[in-house]
C-alpha cells in the first residue's frame, strides 16, 4: 500500500506519531491536570493548522482508493453474475434440445 501512495503512508504515519507523541506527554508530564489538558489542546491545534493540507491529502487519496477498489469489486461480481447466467442460459439451451429430441 505504501509503495504507490506515499504521501498517504507518510500523513498516516505523521497522525500516528503526534498522537502517540501527545498520549505519551500526557501520561508523563509532572502537570496538573488543567495545564497538562490545555498543553495537549494547543498541540493538536498546532499539529492540526500545520498538517491541515496533508491531512487532506491524505483523506483525498484515501478517498479515491477505497472508490477504485469498489469500482473493480463491483466489476468483479458483474463479470461472475453474466458469467452465471451465461451457464444458466446454456444449460437452459441444453435441456430445450434434449425436450426437443424426446418429444419426436
């Protein structure tokens, strides 16, 4: 996944480590808890205006990923569903032939 789309890899991978960075200041810092809060408000804020774009981006991508795999998925089943009723219309053909046959 991360070698076709790797603004994408690295957006998820910057989200995960502020968050990781963020829950990690919170569990150790030597705070209270009103100015441990107000820290961790402002650092999302912060992480939040200057990733907005990538952040973006990153949603974009992932939003034209999950609609080309719908599109193949739903191509997929298309091609099985004339498939079956190829078959179907095949072996309807078949036993029309053998009635057909029997009845002379």
């Amino acid at each position: 996944m991360c070698r076709k789309n790797d603004s994408l890899c690295f957006g998820l991978g910057l989200m995960a480590g502020v968050i990781g960075g963020v829950v990690a200041a919170v569990l150790f810092a030597p705070k209270s808890g009103e100015e441990s809060r107000k820290e961790v408000k402002e650092a999302i804020e912060s992480f939040v205006e200057t990733q907005a774009p990538s952040i973006q981006e990153a949603k974009k991508q992932a939003s034209e990923t999950l609609d080309m795999f719908k599109y193949r998925v739903e191509q997929y089943f298309q091609r099985i569903n004339n498939s079956l009723k190829n078959r179907k219309m095949k072996k309807a053909k078949e036993l029309e032939d053998l009635n057909y046959d029997f009845s002379m």
